[in-house]
C-alpha cells in the first residue's frame, strides 16, 4: 500500500517494512509535538500533521480523523469533542444559568439565615417607654436569668410621651413593628399600658384565656391582673378575651439588675407599666409562653 510520494513524505524508501515506517512515524509525531512558536507554544501546523499522517495511513490502512482540532492531545477527541459541546451549550445559556445560580446562592443564604434565627428561643420586641443602650446586654443577661431560653433576640421600639408618628424614626419604627408582626417574627411583647391600648384593638395579640386558665393553681399567677378585652361589636374583627397580663410591679424587680432603661415620665402622666402579651402570628408560642411562666415564678414572694 502506498504510493512512493507517500514513502518520500515520511522519508523512507518504498517497500520500507510497516515497522520501520510506524516507527519513522512515530518520530515525525513526536518531532512535531515538540515544535514550539516564539512564545513556547506547540506550534500547531495542522497542515504537516495531516500530510504525514495521510501518508502513514495510505501505507498502513489505517484512517485517522482530522475533524479533531487538537489531534496532539493526550485526551482523546470523544472526551473533548464532550466539554467542547458542553462548553458551546453553557456560553449559549450563561446568562440564564447565571441567574439560576444567582438566585440559588441567595436562595441557600436566605435558607440559611432564616434557619439560623429560628435557632434564637424567642424574639421579645419592648414596645412602650422602655430603652437599652446595647441590646446584646440585655439578651446576655435575660440569656443568664433564665433556663428556658438560651438564645433570646431583643429589640426596641421606643415610644413616650414626647414621641409623634411625625417623627420620622418614630414612624420607621412602627412601620417595623407591623412588619415583624406581620411576618410573624415576633414571639413576646413587652408593652406599656399606653401602647398595649393602641395594639390590642389591632389584633396584635395572642388570646391568653386558655394559658391563664391553665396556671389557676398557681399562686404566682393568682396575684396579677389580666387585661380583658371586649369585642366593640359590628367592624371590631378582635375577639373578646385576655390579650396581657399586668407585670410592672413584677417586672420593675425582675429587670432591676439588668440593663433595661425605663423612659415612663411621672410628671408628664405616662406613669410606669409593663404588660406581657404574646404576638398572635408567633412561631414560636410555646416557648414565649414557658418563658412568661419563668418570668412571673422568678418575680412571685
């Protein structure tokens, strides 16, 4: 096989033995491999390549592929032939498969921070005259007081008598309070009497009649006061119920060695009061009740 233009390509005779040929090619392949431009580069002249492979195979009878870009590679063409579709399919779709991963990675973040603060045992949001320099304290020193929550989350939503929804921090923050409230973020209220008046006729609040009812046989609970709420008739969409329990004098002791400020101005009339309630869109009622437990058997004599 092979014609003498063939034999001179590879440089041999013709009649030379396939053996001496396949080595000759051999030599000529790996000669061309280490060919290399200015750069030190393979230097890729598919044109030799394939004049002394097409001689080799009109010798031999082989056939050899020139559909292959890259024929010097050690991976062989199906492989590549494979990432180079896959490759052509993805730069097709980059932008949409951009987004897709975009939108996992902050799926899998949300997933994640949302995982991670359900780890907190409740959210207590002070409503009313009250205020903390670094809220951090606060949840250390709840964290400390008690055995039923290990993680509490805290925040403020500071209102006196001197506060106006034309304030515009004042109106921020109630605007995140419905909001918390709404997404059901927040577990326990703490409220002065001012604000428990204004929130409660808003359905706010967790009904606690079947709690309290409960606790009848506890003399911690025998003592206090339960704020009960009457439905107003036609439009008033609140059930009638308990919707707090009294706990300023209770809570005046159970907060004294803590960092909790009390912003209540005697002269002006907003006179001291704290009020528990529960958030009625809560996840996390069980807990926020078992806390309530905890606070008032702290505080009872």
């Amino acid at each position: 096989m092979g014609s003498a233009e063939d034999y001179k390509v590879l440089g041999l005779e013709e009649g030379t033995p396939r053996e001496t040929v396949e080595r000759k090619y051999g030599a000529l392949l790996r000669a061309y491999k280490q060919r290399t431009d200015e750069y030190g580069a393979t230097d890729e002249d598919m044109e030799y390549y394939k004049t002394i492979t097409q001689a080799y195979d009109n010798i031999v009878g082989t056939v050899h592929d020139f559909s292959d870009p890259n024929p010097t590679s050690p991976i062989p063409f199906k492989v590549r032939n494979f990432f180079y579709k896959l490759s052509a399919r993805l730069d097709h779709y980059k932008f949409f498969i951009a987004a897709i991963l975009v939108t996992a990675v902050l799926g899998l973040l949300i997933y994640f921070q949302v995982k991670d603060s359900r780890k907190d045992d409740i959210y207590i949001k002070f409503t009313g005259a009250y205020y903390v320099v670094k809220p951090s304290d606060l949840q250390s020193e709840l964290k400390k007081k008690s055995s039923v929550i290990k993680s509490p989350q805290t925040s403020f939503f500071s209102v006196t008598v001197n506060s106006s929804l034309n304030d515009k921090d004042t109106a921020d923050a109630a605007v995140a309070f419905r909001a918390q409230f709404l997404a059901g973020s927040v577990d326990l209220i703490i409220i002065d009497r001012d604000n428990y008046d204004v929130y409660v006729s808003q359905y706010v609040f967790l009904p606690l009649d079947d709690f309290i009812a409960s606790k009848s046989g506890d003399l911690a609970f025998g003592g206090l006061e339960y704020l009960y709420y009457e439905n107003k008739g036609e439009g008033d969409n609140v059930p009638s119920g308990t919707y707090g329990i009294e706990f300023t004098e209770a809570g005046s002791r159970f907060f004294a060695d803590t960092s909790l400020i009390w912003l209540n101005d005697d002269i002006s009339g907003q006179e001291r009061s704290m009020i528990l309630c529960v958030c009625r869109r809560s996840k996390n009622t069980k807990k926020a009740l078992a806390y309530i437990t905890e606070m008032i058997d702290s505080t009872f004599e």
